[in-house]
C-alpha cells in the first residue's frame, strides 16, 4: 500500500509544485487530521488535502522508519524522505503545517515493530534499531524543521506488553530528545499515550496491575523532564456504549497532573454501528464537545484521525489479515461520509477552529 500510496504523492505533488505556498505557523491550537485518503487513487489525494484545506490547520504524517536507509547515517538516501517531501508540497499548497511522529511500531498492532528488516532482533536493545530511528529523527529535523516530532505512538502499549523492553526505548528516546535539541532546541518533542489504556479501561492480559479507572501516570511521567508537551490518543467508543457516557472529568485529570502544554494526536468516534459497537452521529459531537470542554484551553494541537470515512475495499488490496480486521473499526470515523456528505460534527469542529 505504501508504495502505490508515494506514487500517487509523488504524482499529485508534480501537478501543484509550481502553485505551492509556504504555510504560517501560529500559535494557537492547531486542528488537523492525518493524511488518509479515503481510497488509494490519485483523485482521493487531491481531494483529501482540498477538505483539509477547507478544515485543517496541519496534517500528521505518522511515519514508519526505514531502517536499513539509516541504520548508518542521517544523510542516507532514502524513499521515505522523497515521500514526505511530496507530501509537504501538497499540505503547504493548503497552508498546512506538517506535524510529524515517527512509529518504530505497527499503528495496527503495537505489539509488533513495523517492517523491520530480516534477521534485525524485535527490540529497543538492538544497536541497529536505536541508530536508524536517532539518524531518521535527525533527518526529519534538519529536511522539515518541524515545530512538533513525536518518537513513538501510544507507546503505553507496548510498556504494557513488553516491561523488560520499556527502558531500553525510553533510554533511546532520552538520547534522541538530547541529540534533536542539540541541533533544533525550540523543536517540541513528546511521544503520544493511549488515554483509555492509560486509564486502564482496556484490559491486556500481561498487565501486572489492572485498576479501572486508575491512571498509570507513572508511565508518562517517567519521561519527564524530556517531555515538551503531554499528548495522549483517545478513542473512547471502545470503552463507553454512548458518547453521553464519557465523564465529565475524563480528561481534566491532565490538567492538574502537569502545567505543560497538551494535545490529541489521534482519535475519534465512529459514526455507525460495527460488530458488537454501537454508535451515532450524535457520538461524534459528544466526543468532540468532551475533548473540547475538559481540556480545549491547553491544546497545542488537536488530530482527529480521519476527515472521511475510508472505502474499506480499497485499502483491503494492500492490508490484509488482522491489519485489515483493526482498520475495519476505524472506516466511519470521519467527519465526512464516503460519499462526501458532511457528519454533523464536521461543523461542530469548524466552530471551534473557528472561535479557538
């Protein structure tokens, strides 16, 4: 998928290259969606950055890393970085600014390392992992000097899942924090939280401690000082029957814990009924008015995941298997139907971008 993905890119950014614009940071909360087409064609690119354009302040590329490419060095030549060029051709088109995390992990399994080369150990140990991913943030920094780079996604997850693994990533985020600041101080750095399994509402067999409701803070908190700002991921419709349900001090408590600056780097509520889910339109804008209402004031950025619904045949020829059954909870997440239709919420998010 991702290589008819960089075709299309590739092709899209050719076609505006000479029409691009540079984009205007501010400082106020940016609003923005990742950079998901609906389907995997040339004209759903376009259309995507044309809706985030009308709806967006920036994108997020949550990206992979291409190990062997910089395993030896930051100036190694690499698809992954053309791709992203291209990509910031089209959000700067828009005005977009580029929000960038770098995952060493499956965004569909946080268990597993995505794509790493044969015979390379599955860990944070392993000397090859830890130099690819400091080299490629590097390179991110000095191509994009972006204002926000995180380095992992809901990285809570795997700290449940892999313990005795959880403090040799740690010890290779504290030597990235160190080596961007040294080169980019005013660069922002985190990595993002899954709130819900924070709040230990998911329950993973190989957790040693499961208390509803009680927040592992201690898994955020031991990245500090080396944590800019606190940005967690949410996807409450896993948890709760009804939007109406969240509680109207299920993301306060970040409020109190620090006085940094927070954010949402993903998430969202699905719109219609999946499997044993059940959910509404109406859930949509109760997701976005609890995120808003608790914790609005001290966002520095806000990702929904999807701007539209995705077509799921469409990605189903390049996902497969249980990649493929995970994304399928995520197809009715956005604001626009896959027809284009807008979702109620869509306006609901506009109003706040508006009035932020």
């Amino acid at each position: 998928m991702y290589r008819i993905l960089k075709i299309l890119v590739l092709t899209a950014a050719l076609l505006l290259f000479q029409s691009c614009n540079s984009s205007e940071l501010t400082a106020e909360t940016a609003y923005g969606f990742f950079n998901s087409p609906p389907e995997i064609s040339l004209e759903s690119v376009f259309q995507l950055y044309d809706n985030l354009g009308r709806h967006a302040d920036a994108v997020l590329y949550q990206s992979e890393i291409p190990w062997e490419d910089f395993r030896d060095s930051p100036d190694g030549v690499s698809e992954k970085i053309e791709d992203l060029k291209n990509q910031m051709i089209l959000a700067h088109r828009e005005n977009l600014e580029g929000i960038f995390i770098l995952d060493p992990l499956n965004g569909l399994n946080r268990r597993e390392f995505q794509q790493l080369p044969g015979g390379w150990e599955a860990g944070f140990r392993n000397p090859d992992v830890r130099s690819a991913m400091k080299n490629f943030a590097l390179r991110i920094v000095r191509e994009f000097h972006p204002r926000y780079l995180g380095l992992a996604s809901e990285i809570n997850t795997y700290a449940d899942a892999y313990p005795e693994d959880f403090n040799n990533y740690l010890s290779l985020y504290q030597e990235i924090y160190d080596a961007v600041k040294a080169e980019s101080p005013e660069t922002k750095i985190f990595a993002t939280f899954q709130w819900e399994d924070l709040n230990n509402l998911w329950y993973q067999p190989e957790e040693q401690d499961f208390s509803p409701g009680k927040i592992k803070w201690n898994q955020m908190e031991i990245f500090e000082p080396r944590l800019d700002l606190w940005v967690i991921s949410s996807y409450p419709y896993i948890t709760f029957d009804s939007a109406d349900d969240i509680p109207e001090d299920y993301y306060s408590p970040l409020l109190s814990r620090t006085d940094k600056e927070l954010a949402v780097a993903e998430g969202g509520w699905i719109s219609e009924d999946f499997k044993h889910l059940s959910a509404t339109v109406e859930d949509q804008e109760g997701y976005l008015n609890a995120i808003h209402q608790q914790i609005g004031g001290r966002m520095a950025f806000w990702i929904y995941l999807l701007i539209q619904d995705i077509n799921i045949e469409s990605y189903s020829k390049y996902i497969k298997g249980a990649d493929l059954e995970t994304l399928e909870f995520f197809t009715t997440v956005g604001l626009i139907s896959e027809n284009g239709t807008p979702k109620p919420a869509l306006s609901l998010w506009d109003r706040f971008r508006t009035l932020k």
